[in-house]
C-alpha cells in the first residue's frame, strides 16, 4: 500500500464499543492488505460485547494511534449513569484507565487531520445535524464555514457511525470512517434521533495518497469486513442487551 509520495497508507478504524469480535477481523484484514500504520478515532471499550477483550487487542497493537472519543472521556469520568456506563466502568483496571487518559484529541499526519467528533468536540457529529425529524447531512457550504478554520485537506472522523465521504466547495476531503462494531444505535441528545449504517459488517477506511491523474485527492477505500457477529449478538445478550444485539445482527436499530 505505498504511494508515490513517499506517505503509508493509513487503515482508519473507528467506534469499536467493545466489539472484540469485530475488531478481530478488522485487525486481520489490515494485516492481510499490508498496512502498517492505524488510527483509532476513539469510543473503543464502551459497551456490553468484550470491553476487557477489546482492550487488550488495542493495547497490545504496535501500529495503533488511538483517539478520545466521547464515550472514552465519559468511561475515564470517576461518575456516570447508565446501564453501559454502569458495566463497562467496574471493569476497567487502573492501567487501562491510564491508557485511556493519554489519548489526544486530534492527531495530524501532514495535512490530514484525525478526530472524533470535530476537531474541536467529539461529541458533535462533522457530517451531520439533527433536527426534530432527525439526523440529515449538513449543506455543503454550512460544512465548508465549519471547518475554514482547519488548515486540513482531508478531515477525517467518526462519531455517527455512518460512513460517508463529502468534498467541500474549497477543496477539502471531508470522511467518516464508518463503525467497526456498532452498525446502528439511537440517542437523545441534541434531540432523539437515529443512526443506522444498514449492515453487520464491521466497516473501516483505508486512505492513501492520490495520484496526478485523480487530481490529487487522497484515495478512499471502504471496507466491508464479514465476522461472527451472531457471536457478538450473543455476547451482547448476556448482558440484557437487546439493543446491541439487533444492530450488530442487522445494521439497524
């Protein structure tokens, strides 16, 4: 996966929430297709699958540069609420908690930049707004203002699990990463909405540089990964949790 430039192609994984299964496969096709570098953009360990077993699989990859998320910076609070939170929360040993800790918030590499949510909140969605009829992507212009500040040509985040990819009146490459191991989930906050990628595959990006004859523009590759994800279904509804279990089975919620 080397280009011209000299730059290595970088696998992007993204939303993980303790998808151990998922995340198993991702890592297996990363290595098959050669590439030796990967960014993590963070929500890793929160959820009912395999947090600890997720975990270990992250700490012990030599290619990871991992992400805050928000749900990350959520589980590393000392109070929460919620049934996830109230799972996931005991189990975390001090070492992970100071692995956790460490993870920045946006990482460069040139003139790309990796983050989240935004690059200035991970809890906020790049692509997307929600409304009171819910989620829908934002016009083109709105995105380009949003990021004039953002000395990137390619922004790349995760965050809706929805993978997406949107060039900017300016020039800019906009991508989200899509979710390795929650296709679907719903929220309410700003206001209740959904978020449904459509599929049980675990989803991740591979980006590399462009070519002069594609004008320069980074290349994108999307990645459908088949796994067991009756597994993770299964996993999931040991711990009481329907909800998981139909969106790792369907890609809906």
């Amino acid at each position: 996966m080397a280009n011209l430039q000299g730059r290595e192609a970088i696998a992007v994984i993204s939303d993980i929430h303790s998808n151990r299964p998922a995340l198993e496969a991702v890592l297996r096709d990363i290595g098959e297709r050669g590439v030796r570098r990967i960014v993590c953009l963070g929500d890793s360990l929160f959820g009912p699958i395999d947090p600890l077993g997720t975990a270990r699989l992250l700490m012990d990859e030599p290619r990871l540069v991992h992400l805050m998320g928000n749900c990350d910076e959520v589980l590393i609070r000392p109070e929460g609420a919620g049934p996830t939170y109230n799972y996931v929360k005991p189990l975390l040993t001090g070492e992970i908690a100071r692995w956790m800790s460490d993870f920045p918030a946006v990482w460069t590499d040139g003139d790309w930049l990796f983050c989240h949510g935004t690059p200035d909140a991970n809890y906020v969605y790049l692509l997307e707004e929600v409304g009171p009829n819910g989620a829908s992507y934002k016009p083109l212009e709105r995105l380009r203002r949003e990021l004039a500040h953002v000395h990137a040509r390619l922004v790349i985040c995760g965050h809706s699990h929805v993978f997406a990819a949107r060039k900017l009146p300016d020039g800019k490459l906009v991508l989200n990463a899509g979710s390795v191991g929650l296709p679907a989930y719903e929220d309410d906050e700003p206001l209740p909405h959904r978020m449904a990628s459509g599929t049980p595959y675990a989803e991740y990006a591979i980006v590399s540089e462009g070519s002069a004859e594609g004008g320069g523009d980074p290349q994108i590759e999307h990645r459908l990964v088949p796994y067991d994800w009756e597994e993770a279904a299964e996993l999931a509804l040991r711990r009481g949790r329907t909800d998981y279990a139909t969106a790792v089975r369907t890609g809906f919620i």
